[in-house]
C-alpha cells in the first residue's frame, strides 16, 4: 500500500487485522475524517481551481450573496427575532462564511452571530484567518449547540457523509466491507444488518453486481439539529437526486468516485487520506430522515431553478441596463452557477422548517413539484 498517508494506511490495516473486514462506511470515516491523517480533518482537502474540485464557492462572491438574501427573508417569516443566528457546517475554508457575511452589511442581519460547527482545527485555523473581525465562534459539534432561532446552512455538506455501500446478488443486497490481503486493501462482501437491513427491506429487486450506497449518518444531525432549534431553517445545497434515480438501471455502479487534482477516480481504497471520497446525496432518503426527525420538509429543486427565483428581483434591476467590470463578472459568475448543463442541474436545494407554517422562499418559487 501506498499513498499520501501511509500512516493511515497502516492504522487501518491494523484494524482489519485485529478485528476482521470493516464496513466501507467505517473505512470512509477514517479517511476523510480521521483525526491526525483525514482527508478534510488533516487539511489535505483543496478546493477551486487548483485544488482536487470545484464548488459554487469558487465561482465568486455572487452565491453568497443570493443565499444571503435567503436568510434575510427567513428571519422575515420568523418574525423578525432579536435572537437569531446562522449556523454553518462543512464551512470549508470559510470563504462561503465570509462572502455571506459581507453581503449582509447593510441589512437588519449585518451584526447576526454565526455559529461554526467544525471538527477539525486546521479548518478552524483557516476559517478564523479569513473572518476575522466577524461575528463567528466555533463548536466542535452539534450537540454543543444552545437551543436557537436559527438557520443552519450548508453547502456541499451531505455529500461527505460517509456511506454504506450496498450491491445485489441478483435476489438481495448484501453489504460490502474492506479487508486486507497480502498487503493491499480488498472487498469482502457480508449480509447488512441492523437500520441498514431495514432500509434494503424496501430496496427493489436489481441485477446481480448492482451496487449503490446509502447514507445513514445524517439521521443523529438531524435529530440534534431538530432538539436545538425550535424554530428556524435548514438549507442545503448539494448533488443528489432520488431515490429512484439512483437505483435506476444506467447507474449500475453508484455514483460513489473519487478526487484529487480534478481527476476523478473509482478506487477509494487507495490512498486513504489523500483524496476526497463522495457519493450522491439520496434526497428522498435525506427527505425522510429529516421529516422522521421533526423537521418539517418544505421544497425542492435543482439549482438552477433555486437561484433563478432567489436572485429574480437583483436580475430585472439589470435588466436592460450595460454592466460595468464588476457587474460584468458578476453576472459571468451566475450564469455558471446557473448553467443546466454545468453547476445548474448538478446542484439540487433542499428546505425544511421548524416553527414556521407554510414558509415560501423566493428560491423555491419556481420549484414545481416535489420530485421525490
């Protein structure tokens, strides 16, 4: 075995070594959050042009501002609360943190606290570089959150989450774990148990070698996030798609790959550490937990509609009108992120609620029906 982080490596051997084959999910946990060698935790991750991959982030500034506008009109349909916070998980770098706050100066929302849920110091590190002067403390996780009117937000969040990776025989599913053989990581194959044999009870029957993933690490955020916050949002913005499409018959081998230099590959058990490891986000799934955890499931829809109806009012104030350079590269930028054949369908939104009936965002007016 060889890699960015033979330290890892050799830790994981160790592990299967002394305990048998592990689930994918525990070997996806270690790499991408393992506390000294993780790919996100250790700070190897890289993101925009010259990193592993690309994110609305790294268009510009223009996304923060839409999504800033977002949570103005959500403490609007909260009522105006003199307590109200944002929350951000999977901050990143902070830049996303950082592009929202500015676009908040000059709103009734310019001195809003904003909390940080991160793990990982070295990103702490970083985030604290980049906003500092703000408004912005840190917690390590969820459940060192206060009980809030808040929005918790995130941006490519849901994705990292790591996953059990599940294929068919033919009649059933059957869980596939990692093993260690003759020195190199390899699949083993054993029956699912537990809340992941519950869900394949409702799996569709699908050809032999069939092989899809599901997520169950989502449900104990969701809970938490549903006991601290009584009243508030959760946005998410990530890809995925249903359910249904996600078992549907071209998709034979998941949508689980791998990242490093925008090179893309389908060996995550190589280099444990030096890459990201992702797979689709399963929004019906997410739908569920959420709804199961007390949270009120309010829309749905791919990106390019979300931002469309988000930042309709900022695009007819343009109408018409010759942008100067900024301007220019602003609406440069939001075409990009708009784009149905690029970020646009790549990207999907998802809104739940707590406390507040029948909430409707501008982002979500052109969502149509609910596709899950």
């Amino acid at each position: 075995m060889s890699g960015k982080s033979p330290g890892l490596e050799v830790r994981l051997a160790e592990e299967i070594r002394a305990s048998g084959p592990i689930p994918f999910v525990r070997f996806m946990e270690r790499a991408l959050y393992d506390p000294k060698s993780g790919y996100y935790t250790s700070g190897t991750a890289s993101i925009g042009k010259a990193g592993d991959f690309f994110t609305n982030v790294s268009v510009g500034p223009v996304y923060g501002e839409i999504l800033a506008g977002q949570f103005v009109e959500m403490w609007r349909l909260l009522g105006c609360p003199s307590d109200f916070h944002l929350i951000e998980q999977g901050a990143g770098d902070g830049q996303l943190a950082g592009d929202i706050l500015h676009a908040l100066a000059g709103t009734p929302l310019e001195d809003v606290p904003l909390i940080v849920i991160e793990r990982s110091e070295v990103l702490q590190a970083a985030q604290a570089d980049k906003l500092a002067g703000k408004n912005v403390s840190w917690i390590p996780c969820e459940e060192g959150l206060p009980e809030l009117c808040a929005v918790h937000y995130s941006n490519e969040l849901f994705d990292a989450f790591p996953v059990h990776l599940v294929r068919s025989d033919g009649e059933s599913w059957e869980e596939m774990c990692v093993g260690c053989e003759n020195g190199a990581f390899v699949w083993v194959v054993r029956p699912p148990g537990g809340d992941l044999a519950e869900i394949l009870k409702e799996y569709p029957r699908r050809p032999a070698g069939f092989t899809t993933e599901i997520c169950l690490a989502c449900r104990p955020l969701l809970r938490t996030l549903a006991a601290r916050i009584p009243r508030g949002f959760l946005l998410a913005v990530d890809y995925g798609m249903s359910r249904e499409s996600l078992l549907a018959g071209h998709r034979s081998e998941g949508t689980l790959a791998c990242y490093r230099g925008h090179r893309r590959d389908a060996n995550p058990l190589e280099s444990p550490g030096g890459k990201d490891i992702t797979a689709h986000v399963n929004f019906s799934l997410l739908r569920d937990d959420a709804v199961a955890a007390g949270w009120e499931f309010g829309s749905f829809t791919d990106q390019h509609h979300f931002l469309v109806g988000a930042s309709a009012a900022h695009l007819l104030s343009l109408e018409g009108k010759v942008p100067d350079p900024a301007g220019g590269k602003k609406l440069r930028s939001l075409k990009m992120l708009l784009h149905p054949e690029g970020l646009g369908q790549k990207f999907h939104a998802i809104m739940f609620s707590r406390g507040v009936n029948g909430a409707k965002l501008s982002g979500f007016q052109f969502a149509g029906e609910s596709r899950l």
